[in-house]
C-alpha cells in the first residue's frame, strides 16, 4: 500500500524509541501479543496526530475512521490495528474506552498548541497517558482502584517526554506543552524554545513542571506494591525507577542544549535499583 494515500503515516519510531520498557520479558509471555497489539495501536494514532505534512482536519478524519474501526470493526486493510485492538479487547473483556481516549487526546493535538495552565495539560495526559496503564491493569486482572496510582506515573511519563522534547516538537509542530501562565510569571514564551540553551525563565518553568512531576512520583511509587501481579509489579518498579532517574537528570540538564535521556547503562541501572527496591525493601 502506498502510505501516501494510505491512512497510517509510520514515523519509523517503535517500542525501543520509549522511556520505559514495552512488553518486556518481565510480563508473561501469553500476554506480550495483546501489549504489543496495545501499543501498535497507539503509535500509529499517535504518528498520524504528529505527522506534520497532514492538515488539522485530515488528522481528525483518520483519526475518526480508527475510532469507528474499533468500536464496529471494518475489515479494511488501512484500519488493521483497530481492527486487532478490537479483536485483543474482545478476548480479554477490556474496554474499549482505553483505546477511544487515546483517539481523543490526539484528536486534541490536531487542533490545540498550548497549555493554558498544568490542570489543561493534566486532562490532556489522562487522555494521552493514563489510558496505557488502565489497560496494562485491566489485562494483568489489577483493581481498578489502582487507576489513580497508574494514573499518577503514566501522567508523570508524559511530563517527563513533553519536556525532553520541548523544543523538538515547537519547532516541527508548533506545539507547546508547557503551562501559559507559568511561563508568563517567569517573563519567558515560546520563542525562547528556538535558543540553544533556556533562558532562567524557561528553567524556572521547566524546573515547576518537574515539581508537578514529583508530585505525581510521589503516589506512583506506591503502585508496584500495592500490585497483585507480580510480573506487572516488577515491570513497573522499573518504571518508576526510570521515571524518578529521568527526572533528575532534567533538573540537573538542560533538554534544550541536548538530548535528555538515561541510554543503556543508565536504563540497566535504573531497572536494576527498581527490581531491587520492589524485591528487596
């Protein structure tokens, strides 16, 4: 299929393009197709809600046609994903609402390039975010009263990638997800993503969102033990751990000088001192 009048527009990004491990040897294996199926389905939404050559309007009609595949199904080749999600939900009784918030946060960032405040950006990741670890809950059997512990982290995740990519999606997008009225306290705008390095605005700003953070941290480290199913338990101590690393990191380097990230030896060491954590404490 030519992908130029195709639906789906692949960015090239993948599982290995994460800030945290995707159906990972930690989780059982009978269950690893319904997770890949999962995150299938997200990043090709979330590549067509990126893809900066498509217009706002043609976005949210592909989008719709996903919406549409996964609640009646379609048959059609272009809506395969959909199609499979449909089919993983129809095997495991997991709503069909994890996969529809996802559709409507980045029907979101078809048409909306600012944050007035933290409270907006935060109903937007519990669109974008929150929606992956309801489903890894649902599929692993967790109670649901576990939701806003994985709300906590999954929201803290998005943060944490809004802010390593905050000048990268300014420039491509013109999106900016951090909070309006912080950044005009802190006398700084958007123009100052263009620079090489942040103003002290734009850190005070980027250093309040990685407080917002925290704060978030602060209940998701409560959710690997508060877990039933040791395997999800595990994955996402590790998790945790690369979040609250990732977070450091931000504070004590600059994501628009440079590329903020943990690579391989800091990704084994934050997993390693995670599984410690859960295993050991």
């Amino acid at each position: 299929m030519d992908i130029a009048v195709g639906i789906e527009t692949p960015s090239g990004k993948g599982a290995g393009d994460e800030n945290f491990p995707v159906g990972s040897w930690l989780l059982p294996r009978p269950l690893r197709p319904h997770v890949a199926t999962y995150y299938a389905f997200a990043r090709a939404i979330d590549d067509i809600a990126d893809n900066p050559d498509l217009g706002p309007e043609d976005k949210i009609r592909r989008l719709d046609g996903f919406a549409q595949a996964l609640v009646n199904g379609s048959g059609d080749p272009d809506y395969a994903k959909a199609d499979a999600l449909r089919g993983t939900l129809a095997k495991t009784g997991i709503s069909a609402r994890h996969g529809l918030d996802l559709i409507s946060a980045f029907k979101q960032d078809a048409v909306k390039n600012r944050y007035a405040d933290w409270h907006a950006l935060i109903d937007y990741c519990l669109r974008s975010a929150s929606p992956v670890g309801r489903f890894l809950c649902d599929l692993h059997g967790e109670d649901k009263a576990l939701y806003p512990l994985s709300d906590a982290l999954c929201n803290a995740l998005q943060v944490i990638n809004h802010l390593q990519d905050c000048a990268k999606d300014y420039a491509a997008l013109n999106r900016v997800y951090l909070p309006e009225d912080w950044m005009r306290a802190a006398g700084t705008s958007v123009n100052d993503l263009t620079l090489a390095a942040a103003t002290p605005g734009m850190r005070r700003v980027l250093d309040q969102c990685l407080s917002g953070t925290e704060r978030l941290m602060t209940e998701a480290r409560r959710l690997p033990k508060a877990m039933r199913h040791r395997s999800l338990a595990a994955e996402t101590a590790v998790i945790v751990s690369v979040a609250d690393r990732l977070v450091g990191k931000l504070r004590r380097q600059d994501p628009l000088a440079m590329r903020v990230a943990l690579g391989p030896f800091g990704f084994a060491a934050a997993a390693t001192a995670g599984l410690a954590r859960l295993w050991l404490a």
